[in-house]
C-alpha cells in the first residue's frame, strides 16, 4: 500500500512538474538555435537560410508565432540578396499574415516596412509608400505608449528617406534624416548607425548636386570605416557601408571630372564588392561609371572592356531571372489576396445570416409591439390603481381629520357648557354668599366680622379658580389674542375670556365684580381696540381666536 501511494506520488509530481521544464528547456534550445543562426546571417547570410528554415520548422511545432514570423523575415531578407524575388515576396506576405493572428502590431509594422522596402526596389513606389507609411504610423503610435525603442523609430524615419530619395524627393528625404540624426544623438545611438544616417543624406545631397557637402560627409566616414573594417569582427556589416560610401565618393569626383580619385573610389567599392560578394546589384553601377569615365578621357578600350562587363554581368544576373520573376512586376500580393477571399467568406457568411434574419425580424417586431403593448397596459393599469389608491387614503386621511375635528369640537363646546355651568354656579353660590353678608352687617359682634372678611377672601378667589379653569380648556387663547392685539390690558382679556365662553353681561359683571354698565362700556373699548366692525359679532370673533 505505502509503496503504491509512493509511485502515485512520483507519477503526480512528474505529471505537474515536467511539462513546465520541458518547455522551458525548448525555449532556452530555440534561442541558443538563434543566436547561432544570426550570428551565420551576420556573417554569412546566404549560408543562414538553411538554419532559418529548420529554425521555423522547429518554431511552428512549438507554436511560437513570433519565432516564425522572425524566421519568415530572415528567410525573406536573403531570398531578396539572392534575386529569389517571388519567394521573398512569399515569406513576407505569410510573416504579415501570422502577424494578424496574433494581433502583433509590432511586428505586422516591421513585415510592412520589409514589404515596402521590396516594391521600392522594383519600381512600385506607390504600393511601397503605402506599406512603408502604414509600418510607420504604427511605430509612433508604439513609440507613444513605450512599446519599442527609439531605435526601430530611427529604422522607420530612415526607410522613408530611402523611399523620398529613389523618387528623386530629395529635400524630403534630407528632413526625415535630420530627424533620424537628432533622434540618434539624444539617445546615444552608435557610430555605425549614425554614419549611416550622414550615407543617406550624402545620397540625397549629391542628387542635389550639392557635392561639396556630400564629400564633407562622406570622407570622414570612409576614415571611420577604413579604422572599422581592421578593428572589428563585424567586418562585413562593415564593409558593406564602405563599398556605398567608396562608390558615392567616386560618383562625386566623377561629376566633379576628377578621374583619377574618381577611379581610384571606384575600383575600391568595385574590389569590396567582388571580394564579400555584397551589394551585388551595386556591381552594374560601378562598372559602367567607369566605363563613362575612361569614355570621356577617350580610352575606349577600357572603356568598352568594363562596359562589357556590366553587360555581361546583367545578362547573368539580371536576364537569366526574368523569367522566374515575373511574378514581382505585376507584384502579386498574396497578402492582400488571403484578405480578398477572407472578405469574400465574410461576406458570404453575412449574407446567410440576413437572409435567416429577414425570417426572424417579422417575428422580432410582432413580438416588441406586443412587449410594448403589455408593458403599456401593465403601466397604465398600475398608474391606475396607484391613482385608486392615493385617492382612497387621501379620503380616509380627511375623513379621520374631519372625525377628528368633529370629537375636538364636541369635547370643546362640552367643555367650555360644562366651564360655562361651573361659572352660573360659583355666581349663584356668591349671590348666595352676598345675602349672607348682608344678614352679617346688621350683627356687630367679632364672629359677624370674621365672617364678612372670609367672605371677601372668598370673592377674591372666584376668578383665580375660574381663569385656571379657562386656560386648560383654551390653551393659548391669550397669547394669540395679546400678540395680535397688544393694546388689550388685563381686564380686556379676563372679559373677552368670558366672551367667548358666550356669558350674559350680568353673568360677567358677577365674575368680574363690576356693574353690567360697565361691562357694555369695556366690550365697547374691546370692539374699538381691535377694529372690529359695527354689524360683527363680538363672540364669534373671539371664538375664532
């Protein structure tokens, strides 16, 4: 048991853990593959397809998409140095296809500028631009949110100016090199890199006929390489910018008529050239530049000798290849052709799926009308009883408040008949106590008068126990009544609370201690103060208060 779980184990741990390690140990192979197969295309690069090829081969079993396109490039590149035009046409176009799988701008920018590179070379200058600017559009937009270095925006500016300079836009292609030179110095870029840039432009210039500031240019550089090619391994990265420079400077003292620094320049790009066998289709050009000036000093044997040369070397080259590149002078783009029929599958497929739309939309509208319908009926028959509803709360609200103030008005007019009752009968009970004062008067003895003074003691709280009586039923009846009519005094107050309870004038007089004369004076006053009109009732107002 212990032994099975043990193998279990092991089983499991393998299961998880050699997967991971078997892919990186093919990841850490591919690169090692690379660096060896760049360092042959450094060197060597008609010797590096062979390794670029297995390279790919091994990238697609492990599906590393980037990997491919690199090789595809590669593979491109040196199928363009060996005049194998429609197989570098093919490479580029299926790197720019794999490019939009994997939805990688940053290398579907770099295929374009390949592809642009290659129309230019034939003559296909408005299909180079378009693929040349599309890649660089792209580049700046990386550059923006820091996706590649300065050094590929450096590569775009100087594919433009190469573009600029082979239709003969020569100021154009001086003002992106100028930018390419200031990008260059504000970020340290090499020697190499930078002498290439002042190449160009030397090119440009020279097309100008501006040839002392091309030469200006162009020997120091053949200086700089000539300390370069001894000191360096990369001897043919080298020497292939000092055969471009040996040949523009001969081109200038050609134009200058200076022949013998024109020739020894010459022979110099034209022995770099046979040696590494690089810039071969720079070969035609150097020949027959010298045979133009053996021409013009009338040595035409010399003269007919490398022109001849050229010829030959056209006819071997150049008219041997016709044939297998036809294909590159009507330029067919596979590319653009896999995008055709990609539209076309879309569009068919579109089309299906209107036609099954057009069955379904009837059904779609007939089922949001009548959606909208129940919606609609849905609200209105909730606003509706929501309406219902707000009414009959509304109803009962009022009718509590209208019951309410019904049983307040009842309790009220009770208790103000039941205060009114209380005062008829303290009046009655003080009539009564006056007749028994008066008995009192006639006896003259100590008891008589200590009767009489509990008597007028008796009187004097009459009104206190009445008014406490008063203010508990009608809260704030005298607050209101004095803030709205300041000038009331005491008096004024203690009758018009009577007043409002409705008493007789000689009900009032009795509670007051004063004539009923007096009493119709002091609702005069009252009536006066508060500007109450002649045919106004005075109770009525002061039950309102």
């Amino acid at each position: 048991m212990k032994s099975r779980l043990l193998y279990s184990f092991k089983y499991l741990f393998l299961l998880i853990i050699l997967p991971p390690y078997m892919h990186a140990v093919g990841a850490n192979n591919l690169k090692q593959e690379f660096r060896s197969a760049d360092s042959i295309f450094l060197h060597h690069p008609d010797s590096a397809f062979t390794p670029y090829q297995n390279l790919y081969n091994l990238s697609k079993e492990a599906k590393d998409t980037s990997s491919q396109i690199l090789c595809l490039r590669r593979m491109g590149k040196i199928s363009y140095q060996q005049k194998k035009l429609p197989e570098a046409l093919n490479f580029y176009t299926e790197a720019l296809h794999l490019s939009d799988l994997k939805k990688s701008i940053i290398n579907k920018a770099s295929v374009l500028a390949d592809l642009g590179n290659l129309y230019c070379k034939y003559g296909h200058f408005d299909d180079g631009e378009d693929y040349i600017m599309q890649a660089h559009r792209i580049f700046l937009t990386c550059m923006k949110e820091n996706k590649i270095g300065h050094k590929t925006l450096i590569y775009s500016y100087i594919h433009i100016a190469e573009l600029n300079i082979q239709r003969e836009l020569n100021q154009n292609a001086i003002m992106y090199l100028d930018t390419c030179l200031l990008l260059a110095n504000a970020y340290d870029n090499s020697e190499e890199e930078e002498a290439n840039i002042l190449r160009l432009k030397s090119t440009a210039l020279t097309a100008m006929d501006s040839l002392n500031q091309a030469l200006e240019i162009l020997l120091p550089l053949e200086k700089q390489f000539d300390l370069l090619s001894i000191t360096t391994s990369n001897y043919t990265y080298h020497y292939s910018n000092a055969i471009l420079i040996s040949w523009g400077i001969g081109v200038i003292y050609s134009k200058q008529e200076k022949d013998e620094l024109a020739l020894q320049h010459l022979f110099k790009s034209l022995h770099l050239i046979k040696r590494l066998q690089k810039k071969l289709d720079h070969q035609t050009k150097v020949l027959n530049e010298i045979a133009t000036i053996y021409k013009r000093q009338k040595k035409y044997d010399l003269a007919f000798k490398y022109q001849d040369e050229a010829y030959k070397y056209t006819e071997k080259n150049l008219t041997s290849n016709s044939e297998r590149n036809k294909g590159v002078l009507k330029i067919r783009n596979t590319y653009i052709e896999k995008l055709d029929e990609k539209e076309k599958e879309i569009m068919a497929k579109n089309l299906m799926l209107a036609n099954k739309d057009k069955a379904n939309l009837r059904l779609r509208i007939v089922i949001l009308v009548f959606a909208i319908f129940i919606v609609a009926f849905g609200f209105l028959y909730w606003t509706r009883s929501v309406k219902n509803r707000l009414r009959s709360e509304k109803q009962g609200i009022q009718e509590k408040a209208a019951e309410k103030e019904k049983v307040s008005q009842l309790e009220l007019r009770y208790k103000n008949r039941e205060l009114t009752t209380s005062s008829l009968q303290l009046i009655e009970r003080d009539d009564l106590l006056d007749k028994f004062t008066s008995y009192l008067d006639k006896d003259k003895n100590t008891e008589a008068k200590s009767l009489k003074f509990a008597r007028k003691q008796l009187a004097s709280n009459l009104w206190e126990e009445f008014e406490k009586r008063f203010v508990s039923i009608h809260q704030g009846f005298y607050e209101r009544l004095t803030k709205q009519f300041p000038e009331l005094t005491t008096n004024d107050l203690k009758l018009c609370a009577l007043v409002k309870l409705d008493l007789k004038g000689k009900e009032i007089s009795r509670l007051l201690g004063m004539t009923e004369k007096s009493v119709h004076t002091a609702r005069y006053r009252i009536r006066k103060k508060i500007n109450l009109e002649t045919n106004a009732s005075l109770e009525e107002f002061m039950k309102k208060v």
